[in-house]
C-alpha cells in the first residue's frame, strides 16, 4: 500500500474519475504536556514500525466525534473527554490497484481515565510522549501538524 499523507484538501485522482474514497477520525489526547503516541502492528508503505496517532474508520451509524472516541479508547486504552475539533488530514493511497482518497478528521481529547496498557491488538504499544518530541517524531506529517494544532488551542485557551 503506497501513501502519500498531507493536509491537502484535493480530490484530483488522476487520470479521469473520482477516486473511491475512505472516512476515519482520531483523536490528540492530552495530559500534562504531554500526548498520547501509538504503534500500530500495521507497517507503514516501507515496512517500518510507524508512530502515529489513535485513529480508525468511522464506523456505521457513528459521527466523526462518536467513532475519535471509540478508537482513543481502543488503540491508545484510555477515556477521554472531546474538546473540539483540530481538522482533516486528506490524503491518497494505493489499494489492490485502486487510488483511494482517506479523510482523517482529527480531535482534541483531554484525558480522563485510563492505562495505555490496556489498548488492543491492533496496537504494539501505546505510551504518552511530550508535544515537541511528538510533533517531530510522528511518522506522517499530517499528524505531526494535528499535534501542532493541539499544541496551540491548549496554549489559546489558558
């Protein structure tokens, strides 16, 4: 699976027709400083171990809020409360030879409860890491900026 992540609101998809597209949410849970950080088992395109952000499909019948918060509690283990809305990432990626365009909606969650320990299998681990490491180690630039946001709507609200 090949991808290419931004913030880019396209939908061009090359080469004449639209392209299938995909609806995720995640969330940036929050916690003194500090920033809820996961490790899928899935590989990244290059086959290394990616770090990224709680995020999954929405599923049917959920919101975008309803689907951020299931996901935080089952990739990164803990409850958290929404506190507004950070963004979309867009992005293209390859699939058994299709172009399939992925909208991520991502949101600010301030922690509640909870051990990262607890997250499931689809997840190798889940562990808090500050704003600035996660903002420069995040594997995908789009979540590297969602942290960004975060980072700022924490400081805009003190």
């Amino acid at each position: 699976m090949t991808r290419r992540r931004s913030s880019d609101t396209s939908t061009d998809a090359g080469g004449g027709g639209r392209p299938e597209q995909e609806v995720s949410a995640g969330g940036v849970v929050v916690r003194d400083g500090q920033v809820m950080v996961i490790v899928p088992t899935r590989r990244g395109a290059n086959g290394q171990r990616v770090l990224g952000l709680p995020k999954g499909h929405v599923d049917p019948g959920e919101n975008a809020e309803q689907a951020a918060t299931r996901e935080v509690r089952e990739e990164a283990g803990v409850d958290a409360d929404l506190v507004e809305k950070l963004g979309d990432v867009r992005y293209f990626y390859q699939r058994k030879g299709k172009r399939i365009l992925k909208r991520v909606t991502f949101f600010l969650f301030d922690y509640r409860s909870g051990d990262p320990a607890d997250h499931d299998d689809e997840v190798e681990e889940a562990r808090w890491m500050d704003f600035d490491e996660a903002a420069r180690r995040l594997s995908y630039a789009g979540e590297r900026e969602m942290v960004q946001r975060a980072k700022s709507a924490i400081a805009r609200d003190r």
